[in-house]
C-alpha cells in the first residue's frame, strides 16, 4: 500500500494484504451495503461492482483505489438495500 505524506510524495507500506470489511450506510433516504475482499496479488487487479444507475462512479472509485495501492485483488460489491433504483446523476 502507499501513502502520501504531507510534502505530497509517495511511501511505501504494507506490500502484502489480505482483509475483508464490510459497511452499511445510507444515501439521500436510500439503504447500500458496501463489502471490499483484498487479496495478496503481485500485481494491482481492481474489480469493482455497483448497482445499475451507478457506471459514472465506478472510474473515480477504480482511480482512488490505484491511486493508494501498489498491489492485490480487490473486490468492491456496492448492493443497494431493497427499494427502487435511484436517479443518479
């Protein structure tokens, strides 16, 4: 994984990583389960999976991850909690 420090420069941490976590939260009155696998990889391999409407905030989401990690397969599930789909702009 890598950081940036306060002068804005890249350093280096934990090269290896395995975790799982998972989080609910709540969106303009609208319920979303958020769950993220990290496995040791030796390359970087996003995947990365939202509920329809959502294709607009999947590059920016990809971006940040590659942006913080140098390696492992990361998963992201995104599930929307019951109800209808949103309107997402």
């Amino acid at each position: 994984m890598t950081d940036v420090d306060g002068a804005g420069t890249r350093v280096s941490g934990v090269m290896s990583m395995t975790g799982f976590g998972s989080a609910t939260f709540e969106v303009a009155g609208e319920g979303y389960r958020i769950d993220v696998k990290a496995v040791n990889h030796r390359s970087l391999n996003v995947r990365l999976h939202t509920p329809p409407g959502f294709d607009h905030v999947e590059n920016a989401v990809t971006r940040t991850l590659r942006e913080r990690l140098d390696r492992g397969s990361i998963s992201v599930h995104v599930d929307r909690l019951g109800g209808s789909a949103p309107d997402v702009e």
